[in-house]
C-alpha cells in the first residue's frame, strides 16, 4: 500500500480534475475513496449496459451520497455497438465499433477534464502488469491516466474495503463479480433476482431469452 501514497504525491503533482471509471466493483470503490481523500474537485463516471437496473442503481446512488458528488451515467461502448452509437456522429467516426478509447476521449469532453482514474491492478494479469509498469508505474503522463492500487493485491483491496466500511454491491453475495458482461448464469440470476430489471435488459437485448434457452438444453444433454 505504501506505493498508494507514492502514485498520489506524484498525481497531485500534476493532475487538477480526476476523472473516476467506476464500475461498483471493489477495485473501483477502493479506487473513488481513494481519489475521494486527495482530490476535492473530481468526476465519476459510470458506463452503463442497461440504464436504470435496480440493483446497480442501489450502490451507485449509495456512493453519490457518501462523496456527495454525482455520478455521470453514458452508455457502455458494448451497448452502443450493439444498438447504435448514439452519442456519437456516425459521419465523424468511420469505424465499425466504437473502442474504449473513443469513450475516454468522449469521457474527457464531457467533463472537461483530462486525467482518467481506475482501479486495474499489476497482479490483475500479465499484460495488464507489463501495460502499468511500462507506462509510468502507476501515474501515465502520457496518457494521462493514474491506477492508485496498482501494486495492490486482492487481500489488500478487502482489508481496505473491511476497514472502510465500504459496502459492496449485491450481486458480490451471489459470487457475481460482475454482472453486466451478460453472460447466461448472470443473467438467469437476475431473472430469478430482479425480473423487472430483466425485463429492462430484455428491451435493449431481445434476443437474451435465446441464450438462456440455449444453456437450458445444455444442461440437459448432461
């Protein structure tokens, strides 16, 4: 944790407006307490599969309160793939799919600010360990981006999240880390959990009853 306190000197250093990515997991809710400490003036920005799900709506307006601050909401660039780009002007973008990207530059001129925050982690993967420690060990001054737990492990990040008190979404009690990636047992959980929110989720993707008709007969071959 001692790194922590290394990558925030030097963020304060250089950084006048933090933008948050945060998507509820526990990196993430670390990551807003963390930047909540240091910074007074900071966005945080939620990207959202299906707008309006209670359950996500529960611990988003939870932490809207406890930093008082608002919680920008704007579609995931997987949604807007799928449904059309929307927020962005097809004539400008000649790509076939949007790319996280293009929401961070989106994300920056929305909120006028130029530094992204997260909660990704060395320990996360090789990849992701090889990316932060190459582009500047935890604060990016070329990208502009800044990863507070980056030397963190998943231990640190629960004793922290037990010390503070910080409360996790629900979906953490079913073993769903996270359930807006649609897959088939997260979805069949919030079937069985939160039937309006399904039925929200079903309106943006008609076609999730086929997925989960798909698993049944899976099942069934055993």
């Amino acid at each position: 944790m001692r790194d922590m306190l290394r990558v925030m000197r030097e963020s304060i250093a250089v950084v006048d407006c933090p933008i948050v990515l945060f998507s509820t997991g526990k990196d993430s809710i670390v990551t807003l307490d963390i930047i909540n400490q240091y910074f007074k003036n900071y966005k945080i920005i939620y990207m959202f599969f299906v707008k309006n799900l209670s359950f996500v709506d529960k611990i988003l307006d939870y932490y809207s309160k406890k930093y008082n601050k608002e919680i920008i909401q704007i579609p995931h660039f997987t949604t807007l793939n799928t449904i059309g780009k929307g927020i962005f002007d097809f004539k400008k973008n000649n790509e076939s799919f949007l790319k996280l990207s293009d929401m961070e530059k989106h994300i920056r001129k929305i909120t006028e600010c130029e530094w992204l925050v997260s909660g990704e982690k060395k320990m996360d993967s090789l990849p992701r360990r090889i990316m932060i420690k190459h582009e500047g060990d935890g604060v990016d001054l070329k990208h502009k981006k800044i990863y507070p737990i980056a030397d963190w492990t998943e231990n640190d990040v629960m004793k922290y999240i037990k010390i503070k008190k910080l409360p996790l979404p629900i979906n953490y009690q079913f073993g769903f880390r996270n359930i807006d990636s649609l897959q088939k047992n997260s979805l069949l959980w919030i079937k069985n959990n939160f039937y309006e929110d399904y039925l929200k989720i079903k309106e943006v993707f008609p076609l999730i009853d086929t997925l989960l008709l798909e698993e049944d007969s899976e099942n069934r071959k055993y």
